[in-house]
C-alpha cells in the first residue's frame, strides 16, 4: 500500500471559507459571539472584522495576515534592524563589494584600493 504524502504535513489544513480553516472559523465565530455578548452589536461585529483580519493571510502580503504584515511593517520602519560586519577585505588593489537588491539594482558599493 502505497500513499503519496502532501508536500507540507504540518500546515496541511482544508479551506472551507474564504480560505480560512475550521479553526480560523471557529475562534472568529467565538471572538464576535463574546463581543456581541459583552460590549453589544456594532462592537462584537467590529471585534469580529478584526479576528478576520488577524487570521485571513494573503499571499502578497507574504502569506501574513494584514494585522501581522501592518505590525511588522510598523516594527521595520520605526525600529530598523541594522546590519554590521568588519570590513575585512583581501589584501591588493581593486576589491570590491556590491550589495543589491532583489530586482538586481545596485543599492551601494564598497571598493578597496590600494
């Protein structure tokens, strides 16, 4: 007996609505349940909007949801991460480096002369 194993065993989940998974479904149902319950109906609904947007990933958005992708981009442009290393180069004349980006353009370039 032979049976062919999906490519990616530990996220395999049916989408049933709108891409969402049972358990997308099910904690957002609960989120505007509660809302609904607690603080009344424009704010269990608004509660519910946003637990829709915190579980629904978009594929542009680099399989993130648009809360986590706002979160990150927020993080990103207030607190940017740098990135340090010695400028150890060969020894000799005519060294360089260029650092690009994924298109291919060439954002700087750091060249060792002699």
């Amino acid at each position: 007996m032979r049976y062919q194993l999906p490519p990616d065993v530990l996220h395999y989940e049916i989408k049933l609505l709108f891409g969402l998974t049972a358990q997308d479904i099910m904690i957002s149902g609960l989120v505007i349940v509660f809302g609904l319950q607690r603080f009344g109906i424009v704010a269990g609904l608004a509660l519910g909007l946003i637990a829709l947007l915190a579980l629904k990933k978009y594929e542009r958005l680099g399989n993130r949801s648009p809360l986590v992708y706002l979160a990150l981009w927020a993080w990103n442009r207030y607190r940017p991460e740098r990135v340090t290393m010695p400028r150890v180069l060969p020894g000799g004349g005519g060294v360089s480096l260029s650092v690009t980006d994924w298109e291919g353009e060439e954002m700087y370039r750091v060249e060792h002369t002699k």
